[in-house]
C-alpha cells in the first residue's frame, strides 16, 4: 500500500507564523494544476507496483481549488496509478466551506476534511492573520455535516501568549464540543522568514515562555483524554476508529509519492523532495524533467528516522525489529541512557516494544536523540 500527497502552493493571505511553501499569487493556478498532473504521469513508477491507498491534498491551501481542477487531478491519479482508496482527505479553511464547494468535493471522493481552524478566538485569528472568522469555525462542521461529510480534523495552534489560559481552554471546549473525532494540534513557533520571526527581531513580539508552552500541552492531552480522544502521535488525537490514514502511514514508514512544489517522497528505502518554488517547479516540468532531489539515507540515518517517529506515536519502537534489520541491541547499547529514563517514568515497556508515558511525550525528541546510533 501506498499514498499520495499533493501539494497545492497557494493562499489568499500569508499567516504570520506559517513557513510552508506557498504563493498568494494565484495567477499560476491553473499551469500548476497542469504540471502537477504531469508530475504524476512522469513519476508513475515511483512507487513500483503500490497500490495507492490513499490521497491527500494540503498546502497551501487546496480548498482555493475550482472543483474542476481537483477533479482533473484525481482522475490523473486514477487513469495513472493502481487505485484502492481508503482515504481521501482535502485540508480546507472554514471560509472555504461553501455549500457549492462541499457539494463538490463530497461528488468527487473526498470523505475526509481536515479543517484549519488554529482558534475561536476572534482576536488570535486576527493577530495570526487568518482569513476566516471565529464564527466560520464555529459553524464549519455543521455545514459539512449537512452535506453529508461524517470524517474530520481540526487544527488547533496551543502557546499563544497570554497572561492566562483562558483562550486555550476555550479553543479546547469549543473544539470538543463540535465532536470532530480528530483534533491535530501544534505549538505556536516562530519561523526567521515569518512575520512573527521580524517581529521578534525587532523586539515587536516575545514568545511564551516554555513552562507556559508545556502546560498547555498539558491541558490539551487532559482535555482530549476526557472527551475519549486517543494521543495517537504527539501532535493528533483521535477517536478509536478515527486516526488519519494518510499520516499514520508517515509515521509507519510506509511508502508516499509527494507531488507538487517543496512536496517531500518516500519510497521504502529513499528520500527526496522538490524545490521550494512555483517558477523553478513550472519550468522544469514544462522542459519534461522531473524536479525532484533525492535524498540518500545511510543505515545509521534509516534507524535514527525510525526512533525519532515511531516514539512520536502509541506504537513505539520495536527493539526486536531494530536488531534483525541493523544488527544493534538497542536496550544493550543504550542501558544507562534506558535507565535514567525508566527512573524519570518517560518509558512505556510492553515485552521488547518500546513507547513514550504521557509525560514522556513532552520530550519526545529529546528522548530520540538520546537513543540515536
């Protein structure tokens, strides 16, 4: 099995903290809808004999798509590759969610929305420069489910800095009660290239501090545990049933064709990626080269990418896994590293499979790379 994510590189406005690869110039559109169908013809043996299970469409913002466009893009992937779709999930913002659009998109396959909500909030909306309203979230699920749309995620931006954390608590209420069945949420970071990043520079914004931070992540794995969400991956809960597909297989190693500008691939065994740019993008495919790098991954590289995810999720790590594939006694080679972190109560056993506590999760990556070879 295998997926596909489609990069859509366009926005209305940019969002002071976001630092993926996007234009606000939408007059490429319709050549990129074009090329990156000619990406997916070009790259049709990527992913071997696969059989895609899944599609995702992010940014960007894909929601700013004609349904036409979308259309042309799924039926290239249906006339190109092996199709077996068990997910089909369109990002969107809330102001995007017209009844026409909805419509559409439920007509062409998509049971999935991921909704990019970051706050109710009417002031942080408007301090993070989004371009829908605190009521357009409010009411987005509402109307999606009117259509007939049963699969959500809301994404939620906790570390907004405050004297208290009252707005927090408010997003995390308001978002529980909508009942999406999957809430993805992210710390507010501030990016050098971003509108955060020179205020910052130039004395104009001050980060929360990271106790802050980690109490609020704090509350959100409290609230999402009383409302039976499941910590799945650090960053998305989900009900039992309603993890995502498409980015669980991230986690899991499992192999991905990314199409698009900045979009990153996986083949099983390589990594690459394409520029970080809509004109050097455009020109390579309209010249037929396929713009894309490729990453080598060396053994060492290949376990290390494996720790640092898989600790990332309720699966953990297979130490047993681990010495069949690179010969290394993990629990051997790291014992007084396990050690320390057994005593802090970080760790999570279950025979030789090894995953994060709750409070483990908060240092994460600290604990990978303290587990790298």
């Amino acid at each position: 099995m295998a997926g596909i994510y489609i990069h859509i590189p366009f926005c209305k406005q940019a969002c002071h903290y976001c630092d993926f690869h996007f234009s606000t110039n939408l007059k490429s559109m319709e050549d990129m809808v074009e090329m990156i169908q000619q990406e997916l013809i070009l790259r049709k043996n990527y992913l071997g004999t696969e059989t895609i299970e899944t599609v995702y469409f992010g940014g960007g913002t894909p929601s700013l798509l004609k349904p036409e466009m979308i259309h042309s893009i799924l039926d290239q992937i249906q006339s190109t590759f092996s199709n077996q779709w068990k997910e089909v999930t369109i990002e969107a913002n809330p102001d995007d969610l017209t009844d026409s659009n909805l419509k559409a998109w439920k007509e062409l396959g998509f049971d999935r929305l991921s909704l990019g909500v970051q706050s109710f909030n009417a002031e942080v909306l408007k301090f993070y420069n989004r371009a829908h309203t605190s009521e357009e979230s409010k009411i987005a699920i509402d109307k999606a489910r009117a259509i007939g749309f049963e699969k959500f995620s809301l994404d939620l931006i906790y570390g907004y800095p405050s004297d208290n954390h009252k707005i927090w608590e408010n997003d995390l209420k308001e978002a529980l009660i909508r009942d999406p069945g999957h809430i993805s949420s992210y710390g507010l970071t501030v990016e050098p290239k971003t509108a955060l990043g020179n205020w910052e520079k130039t004395g104009k914004f001050t980060q929360a501090n990271e106790e802050f931070v980690s109490q609020q992540f704090e509350m959100l794995q409290e609230a999402m545990d009383q409302g039976g969400y499941i910590q799945y991956e650090i960053s998305n809960f989900g009900k039992p049933d309603n993890f995502a597909l498409h980015n669980t297989n991230y986690w899991k190693g499992i192999p991905y064709l990314g199409v698009g500008p900045s979009a990153h691939s996986f083949d099983g065994k390589h990594r690459g990626f394409n520029p970080r740019s809509n004109s050097k993008y455009l020109n390579s495919l309209k010249a037929g080269v396929i713009p894309f790098e490729i990453e080598e991954l060396s053994p060492e590289d290949s376990l290390n990418e494996y720790i640092l995810t898989g600790l990332r999720t309720i699966w953990g790590i297979d130490l047993d896994l681990i010495e069949e594939r690179h010969q290394i006694n993990l629990r051997a080679e790291k014992s007084s590293v396990l050690e320390k972190m057994n005593d802090q109560g970080w760790l999570l056993w279950k025979d030789n499979q090894l995953s994060l506590s709750k409070s483990g999760k908060l240092l994460a990556d600290c604990i990978a790379a303290a587990l790298f070879i």
